[in-house]
C-alpha cells in the first residue's frame, strides 16, 4: 500500500502528463526463458504458434550481478514489490534461490510465478528457507483430461507432479509453522477449460493452497482467438464465477472474483474505455536487461547493461510512452486485450480523472 507521500508524487507525475517523480512501485523480473511445458495459451511456447514470440535476444537466463544491481536501483526508487517471472519457467535458472536471497536481503516482497512442475523436496525447503513471500502456480487444467487438451504433447502425469508438489508445500509449511510462502492457485479461463472452473476450487482446496485466481482468456492479437469465449460462454463463466466468489467467502481461501468479474464487465478492449497509467507504476526487465513498460509490450525503454533504472525511468521512450497510453493513442507494440493491469488504472482514473483538467496548466508553471 502507497503512502501519502507516495500518492501525492504519482499524482503530481501525473499532473506532468510524463514523468514520474517516484517508482517504480513493482518490477516484473523475467529471469529465464527457457521452459519444460508448452501451455495452450502462452504467447511464448504454445503449440498454435507458428513462431516463438520471444524479445530477440539470445540471453537464456538473467545473470545474477545483473539482478543484483537491479536490486540496489530499484531500492533507491523505493520499489516495494518484485515478481519472478519470465518467458519461460522460473523454477529453471540455475541461480533461482541466490535471486530470491537477493530481493529478500534488500527488503522487497517478492512472487515467484511458475507451472509447479518442478516442486520437489530440495525446491521446497529453499522456498522456505529463502521466505519467499508469495508462490502463484499457474494450472490451466482442472483434470487430467483437460491436462492433455492444454499442454498438448506434455504428460499428463505432470498434472499429478503439481498438485503433488502442492500438497508437499503445504505439509511442509505446516511442519516449520510458516505462513510463507503464501500460496496463490492461478487458473486463466479459456474455452477448453471454462466449464469446470469448480473443479479448480476443489484443487486449491485439497492441495492446501491459501488463494485461488483467474484471469480471462488473452487472444494476443488474434494468435489465440480460437481460445477465446463467445458471449454467451463468457456469461456462463460470468454467473459460474459469482456462484464460486459466495462459495469462497465463506471459506479460508482468499480470491480475486469479483476483480475477475469487474475485468470481463470492462471487456477486451480496455484501450477503448480509459487511459492507461501503468507506466507511471511498473517495469518489466528482460532476462537481457532490457527495460519494457509492462509485460504485454515488446516496446523498449532501454537496457540496463547501458544505464541505471533511474536513467530508464525518466527517459525519451519512457515519457513518450505515458503520453501515448495517457492519451489514448495507438500503441501498436502493446497488446492490452483483457489487461490484467486494467483494475489499477480503475482506480486510479476514478480519482485523477478530477485532475486532469490541470496537467496543461500544471505543465505550463513548471515551465515557467
């Protein structure tokens, strides 16, 4: 949660209609690229690609004196939160507990996403001793069935290794009275899988998870329509998703349905309904050090192996940008269909909306 302090200076970057007097309040961190599933909907490894959609880069993995002066910028930003994540699956960089001791050392909250399939033992007890804050494990199928039919060509048995490794997770954090990691279920919805999302409550709650998450299908640019939900799957889903949201709040798991419910009211095109903000709020790094605005634009803002964050941060590309998304002006390197940031930049339009009104005249007397 922002402070005060902190909120006035968002605003008063807002006002600038450019640049940003604090943050970033949370990075993404793409730590590999490399991955042993190839989930139906990844705009990185899915099979109805006819091309991976990789950054061009040929980095594999983030080294770790790169991620460590990271840290050091992104402290002196007063950046509070990290997430793990990356074109590929986490839980592969050789270096992962080393990453996670770093963010820790330097005070962040850190998330780690990643496609449980490699939760073990060994893995486990690193989690736990590195008190890795928040685990979201991302399961795009309720069965083994509908395993086969969302990661095609994968074994069906790694829908048995998750929620193994999630049952071992949870026993473990019984074991050492730890509250940490707090473990987040993630489910994105598509049409393969969209009638049985109470399957999913079930899997968050046999497995000893403490939240569960959705998100709706991403069509990135038409690569993936085939996977999106007609109208009236969509109010399906809808009504289904209010059933579950009651269901929940009566029970120990934490969820997200009434932002999920709220972000299918907004539809897909988000770009149409309000300006976008994030710039002012979030960094994505690559595994190379590039810096981009967020993670549905391959726009590049610059690479740390050049400058410091801090030089990024306030930049030509950067400032461009936020006029841009600010604007509304066409951005065509973003993808913002379903916008999982469009919760955010709600809120944040319901309040600055008031304002502005006087980002000319705030603009005028700095130049003065």
């Amino acid at each position: 949660m922002a402070t005060f302090t902190e909120k006035l200076k968002l605003l008063q970057g807002l006002l600038t209609g450019d640049w940003a007097y604090i943050g970033p309040f949370f990075v993404n961190v793409d730590v590999t690229r490399r991955c042993n599933l190839r989930c139906i909907g990844c705009r990185f490894h899915s099979p109805l690609l006819k091309e991976p959609q990789h950054h061009d880069t040929p980095v594999e993995d983030i080294s770790l004196p790169l991620f460590e002066r990271l840290c050091g910028e992104l402290k002196s930003l007063k950046t509070r939160t990290i997430t793990l994540t990356g074109e590929g699956e986490p839980l592969l960089h050789p270096d992962l507990p080393e990453i996670i001791y770093c963010a820790k050392k330097h005070g962040f909250v850190v998330t780690l996403v990643t496609n449980g399939t490699l939760l073990n033992a060994d893995l486990i007890q690193c989690l736990l001793e590195t008190r890795l804050d928040i685990l979201k494990v991302s399961i795009w199928a309720g069965s083994k069935n509908e395993y086969e039919e969302n990661y095609p060509g994968t074994n069906p048995l790694f829908f048995t290794k998750v929620l193994q490794g999630l049952k071992l997770l949870a026993a473990q954090k019984s074991s050492h009275h730890s509250k940490l990691p707090f473990v987040v279920l993630h489910h994105p919805i598509t049409r393969l899988n969209h009638f049985a999302l109470e399957k999913i409550v079930d899997l968050a709650l046999t497995t000893g998870c403490d939240a569960l998450s959705f998100s709706p299908t991403k069509t990135f640019k038409g690569k993936f329509d085939s996977l999106a939900l007609d109208p009236a799957a969509e109010k399906q889903v809808r009504d289904t998703l209010i059933q579950i949201g009651k269901q929940l709040d009566t029970g120990p798991l934490k969820h997200n349905v009434d932002e999920i419910i709220k972000r299918y009211s907004i539809g897909g095109a988000v770009w149409q309904k309000m300006p976008c903000y994030i710039a002012w709020l979030h960094a994505r790094v690559l595994v190379d050090g590039t810096v981009l605005p967020c993670h549905r634009s391959f726009l590049a803002m610059g690479n740390l192996n050049n400058c410091s964050l801090q030089d990024v941060w306030n930049n030509g590309p950067y400032r461009t940008f936020r006029r841009k998304a600010a604007q509304q002006q066409s951005l065509e390197e973003c993808d913002c269909h379903f916008c999982g940031f469009v919760v955010v930049n709600t809120r944040i339009h319901q309040f600055f909306k008031w304002f502005a009104p006087l980002t000319r005249v705030y603009t005028r007397i700095l130049r003065s």
